[in-house]
C-alpha cells in the first residue's frame, strides 16, 4: 500500500542549499518569463525582503533581488572573514557608488564605465539584476539594503589607510 506523505514546502526563492522551510500562509503566484504561472511558497525573510512584497504575485523584480542578495551577502560574508581582499580599484569604485544616487540608469552607467579594476563587485552588478532591481524599486528599498551594506562597508574601508580595515587595532 502507498501512503502519502505531507511535504513540507520549502522556499521558493531560498538558495536549495539552504533548504528553508517556507511559511504555509505566504503563497504567492509566481510568474515565470515562459510557461505557466504557478503558486509558490516563501520564507518570511524572503517574502518581507523581496520587491513585490505588498503583492501576491512573484515576477521579475523578485528573482533579480534573489541574485542581488545571494551575491550581497556572499561577498560581503567573504570580505568580513577575510576570504576576499578587494583591489584598491574594487575599493575605489565602492565609494564612488556609495557617493551617488542610485537610479537604474547611474549605476549602469557607473558599471559602464568602470574598468577592470572594478572586480568581483561591478561582476555582481554587470549581470543585469540591479537594474532591474532599481527598475522597479526606490534606491532606499529594503530590498536593496544588502547591496548597500556591502557597498558602505567596502567605501569606508576605502578610506582607511593602506594595509588597514575598519575594526582592526591599531
């Protein structure tokens, strides 16, 4: 005999490596750029974080913050526990991003016009994410708060001397 298990679903937008469990009462319908649309379940963090929060529905803006935030945080995990040492270029660039508004169109031109020196942070907004991301939401946007984190923390480190970063002791 076959019995059925329930499944307990996880989040939608939640890396699969981290396999959180997703809040049965936030449902959303996701649409996809092709196929059909379909109702899919978020963590609170996810759900409280994303765009289209006030919305029941899922699209475009939601997944670009998905990759916005991984990369965000990843990068920004990475620089704290001293497994990624931005370039004086990546350093530079931070706090020419931190001392501009963020508007769709002056971070892709900021990205535009950075040269390699740019590094790991201008790859994270080369792919197109952040401008849809600012596309649809205000540069002061709780979704946007990881990105800038990582971007204050790197721009002030850009003001430090050579050699030191913010909390080390002197």
């Amino acid at each position: 005999m076959l019995r059925l298990a329930a499944v307990i679903p996880r989040c939608h937008l939640c890396p699969d490596e981290d396999q959180t469990l997703a809040d049965p009462t936030l449902i959303v319908t996701f649409h996809p750029a092709s196929g059909m649309a379909r109702r899919v379940a978020l963590c609170d963090v996810c759900h409280s974080g994303r765009p289209s929060r006030e919305s029941t529905d899922m699209g475009p803006a939601d997944l670009a913050w998905q990759v916005v935030e991984r990369y965000a945080t990843t990068l920004l995990a990475e620089y704290e526990q001293r497994l990624w040492f931005p370039s004086p270029g990546e350093l530079e660039f931070a706090a020419g991003l931190a001392r501009m508004p963020w508007t769709e169109e002056s971070v892709r031109a900021a990205v535009r016009d950075a040269d390699d020196t740019g590094g790991r942070l201008v790859h994270a907004l080369e792919g197109g994410s952040d401008y849809t991301l600012l596309h649809h939401v205000a540069a002061d946007d709780p979704a946007l708060h990881s990105l800038r984190r990582l971007v204050d923390v790197l721009a002030t480190a850009a003001e430090q001397p050579p050699g030191g970063r913010p909390g080390d002791a002197a």
